[in-house]
C-alpha cells in the first residue's frame, strides 16, 4: 500500500512540475514579446521624416506565420499608404527611404515584408521589400 501512495505522490509531483514548467515557459515567452515592441510606429516615423507626402498611413502591422501566393511565408509584415508625393524617380526615392529605414529603424532587416503604396492622382504603385532589399 505504501509503495502505490508513493507512486501516485510521484506522479501527481510530476504533472504538477510538468504543469508549472509550461507555465513558466509561457510567462518568459509573453514578456519576451510584450518587450520587444514593434517596429510600426518607428518606421511611420522614418517615412515621414524622410518623404515629402501628403500623408502617411499605416495600413497593416502583424506579426504571426502568413502565407500567400504572391508573397510566400512571411511572420512579419507592414503596409503604408503614401499619399502624393513628391518625388522624381519612384525607384531611387524608394532606395533612399529604404536606406534611410535600414539606418534608423533597429530590426528593420528582419522585417519579412514591407509593401509601400505611393497614392497619386494619376498613378498608383506598390514598392515590395523583403527583408530590407528592394524586390
């Protein structure tokens, strides 16, 4: 009879150890995440101190595994609407802002995929970047 109460003891140890550990493991991973802040407001911010545009939105910022057909697998991704701006060739204006962002925005290369929408009168363009390289 003894020998079964201390195997019992044993296990209930054990589910509880096992419940505990998950526990501890989950609590690490959400403060981990809730202090990794994200980079969406450091990147509005980049673009609009180095663009001269109307305005700048911020459509989408997520993080968590996406799939498309166009895109592939990506775990993060932002999209900004960029509305009339001013600019003389839209590729060099996105080389420089991609630059500027690579230089101030710390993690930005880690970023799967960055869709810039330049919004014009008569024109409307989508920039990709993966990763911090111009597709």
């Amino acid at each position: 009879m003894t020998s079964l109460k201390k195997v019992i003891k044993y296990i209930l140890l054990l589910v509880v150890g096992l419940f505990a550990g998950v526990f501890i493991a989950g609590a690490i991973s959400g403060a981990k995440d809730a202090l990794s802040a994200d980079k969406s407001d450091a990147i509005q911010a980049v673009l609009l101190d180095h663009c001269e545009c109307e305005s700048v939105t911020s459509f989408i910022y997520t993080k968590g595994i996406h799939f498309s057909k166009e895109d592939g697998v990506s775990t993060e991704t932002a999209e900004y609407e960029l509305k009339n701006c001013t600019y003389d060739n839209l590729y060099k204006e996105v080389a420089r802002l991609n630059l500027a962002l690579l230089e101030e925005v710390e993690g930005y290369e880690q970023l799967d995929l960055l869709k810039l929408e330049f919004v014009g009168a008569e024109k409307h363009e989508t920039i990709t970047i993966k990763n911090g390289v111009v597709q």
